[in-house]
C-alpha cells in the first residue's frame, strides 16, 4: 500500500490541521486515481475539522486534478485527463481514489483553482436554484450573496433568466454583488429589508436564524424558500399564517450529499458548471490562493468571515 501526503485532524498542530502521511487504500473496480492540483475550503468541513473531529480525520471534499489511472471497470474519464470532483472527506491530498459518477472532465479553458471551487458550492447553488423550476422572469431573493455559494447563485439565477435579488449585510460587499444584481443588490443588517422588492418565487437562504424567517414571509403564491446553512442559528420563529396563507408555499431543507444520492450524481452538475465557465457564464470569485502548507491560517481566516468568495490551495 501507498504512502501519500494528506491533510489531517491533528490536535498537536496551533490550527489542529497538518500535512501527513497516510495510507493510499486500492482503487475500488468504479474509482479513478487523481493526482490533485487545487483544492477549495468549504466552511462545514472546516468547522468540524477545527472544531469537533477526532484526530487523524481526513477533511476535504472539493478537488481539481489529474487522472493517473482510470477505473478498472473502464467508467469514467481515461488517463491524462483534467478532472474537477468531490469526495465526501479526504479530497485534500496529494492522491485520491473517486467513484468515476462523481467527476467532470474539465475543458482546457477551465482552471485548476476555477475548477476546484464548484463542487461544494457550484453544486449547491444548482440544486438549491432547481427547486425553483424554470426561473425565466421570476423573482429569486439570495441571501448571503457574497459568499461561496452565494456569489455562484446570483450568476446562475441571472444566467437562467431570473430577476435576482442580492442581499448583503456589510456595505463593503455591495460593489461585487452588483456586477450581477445591478441595482437590486440590498444592503441591510436583517434580510426583512427585502420585503419592499417582494414578493419572490424563489428565496435561498444560507443565513437560519431571523433570515429564515424574514424569509418564510416573502414567497408568492406557490413559491419556495431553500434553506441549506444556519450561520445566524439554527432556531427561527415565523409568522406561520402569512406563510400558509399564501398558498402552496414551500420550505425545502436541502443537504447536498442527498440530492446527489437521489437526484442525479456530482458528474452531471460539474459537467454544466465548469462548461459554464469555459463559456464566460459563470465566474468564481475567488478571494485567496495560497499553497496547501497554508491550509490552518486559510481556515481560520474562512471561519472568521474575512474574506468574500472562495480560498483555494495549489497542492505541490
């Protein structure tokens, strides 16, 4: 068995993250081998890896990189090839075993850092947008549109035809929420301020907490509010007759991992997203690069909400 370079949980380390060296398991008959050359942090995994996981604990789910063997069963993509993908913990390593369903051949003009910041957050703007059907001159409200899976919302919401609001709470991200919101870019401590340009068909919330209240009050007839991240808290209390009253309102959890167990695998949304950006459609914001020895103090700065976008690390 092979010795390859991972980061891991190490309660040792000042940021209890460290680069080590782990066993690489055998390739399962459905898995590719990739040789990884960006990775990108997501603030779920970061918080449990600082946080609360043991020792020895493998974080990592988003990857850019390299095929060095193609899966024995001859699914997925063939040596040499370009790859973005996800795993649901150990991505960040030097080397990783996939299932080939859940990686996207990259096009050349896609980047190994552009590429690395869509799974997680690409992904989860897609299938949070899908709950809203076709968008096509609809009102769609997105909360904490400044962050990473925010800021790919508002692009993919206008990019479907959408009418997209932005909200932000700190003014100083008002200029890069407005390259794609325009002048429907809200700045405002609470998310209720939005009310005044409602009501919406569709509203993503990534805040809980009072947003996700302020929220469940703003759909029209038959609209849905997507909730999927509680960074305000996870409690809320809502005006419960002004929700149902409005009739065949919705509020949908969304976990990511679900919808790609039972929607459809990460390969086909990856596939459209970094299509996207090869077109021009899509641009990811992304606020820090840095090599991968400098995975604690990036994580840090991502818990403490320093930077707008996406960090991603060049894997050497």
């Amino acid at each position: 068995m092979t010795d390859v370079k991972a980061v891991v949980v190490d309660h040792s380390s000042p940021d209890r993250l460290a680069i080590r060296s782990v066993p690489l398991a055998p390739a399962y008959r459905d898995e590719v081998t990739v040789r990884v050359r960006a990775i990108s942090l997501n603030r779920g995994e970061v918080n449990r890896a600082v946080r609360s996981a043991e020792p020895g604990w493998r974080p990592g789910w988003d990857f850019a990189g390299t095929v060095e063997e193609a899966a024995p069963d001859g699914s997925g993509p063939a040596k040499g090839t370009r790859v973005v993908g996800m795993l649901p913990s150990g991505a960040w390593a030097e080397k990783i075993r996939v299932p080939s369903e859940a990686i996207a051949p990259l096009p050349d003009q896609v980047t190994d850092a552009q590429a690395a910041t869509l799974p997680v957050a690409g992904l989860t703007a897609l299938h949070a947008l899908r709950q809203g059907g076709l968008l096509l001159g609809r009102k769609v409200l997105i909360d904490g549109a400044s962050g990473g899976v925010g800021h790919l919302a508002c692009q993919l919401a206008v990019a479907s035809g959408a009418i997209a609001y932005g909200h932000v709470r700190n003014a100083a991200y008002q200029a890069m929420v407005a390259e794609w919101c325009g002048e429907r870019t809200i700045v405002a401590p609470e998310l209720s301020a939005a009310a005044a340009f409602g009501p919406y068909d569709l509203i993503l919330d990534s805040v809980g907490g009072s947003a996700l209240g302020a929220a469940l009050g703003m759909l029209r007839p038959g609209g849905t509010c997507v909730t999927f991240g509680v960074s305000e808290g996870p409690g809320t209390t809502f005006d419960s007759g002004t929700f149902f009253r409005s009739g065949g309102t919705r509020l949908y959890g969304l976990i990511l991992f679900h919808e790609l167990r039972k929607v459809e695998p990460a390969s086909q949304g990856l596939a459209i997203l970094a299509g996207m950006i090869a077109r021009g459609a899509l641009k990811p914001r992304i606020e820090i690069e840095a090599n991968w020895t400098e995975i604690g103090a990036v994580a840090r700065q991502l818990l403490d909400r320093s930077f707008m976008g996406k960090a991603v690390l060049h894997v050497s």
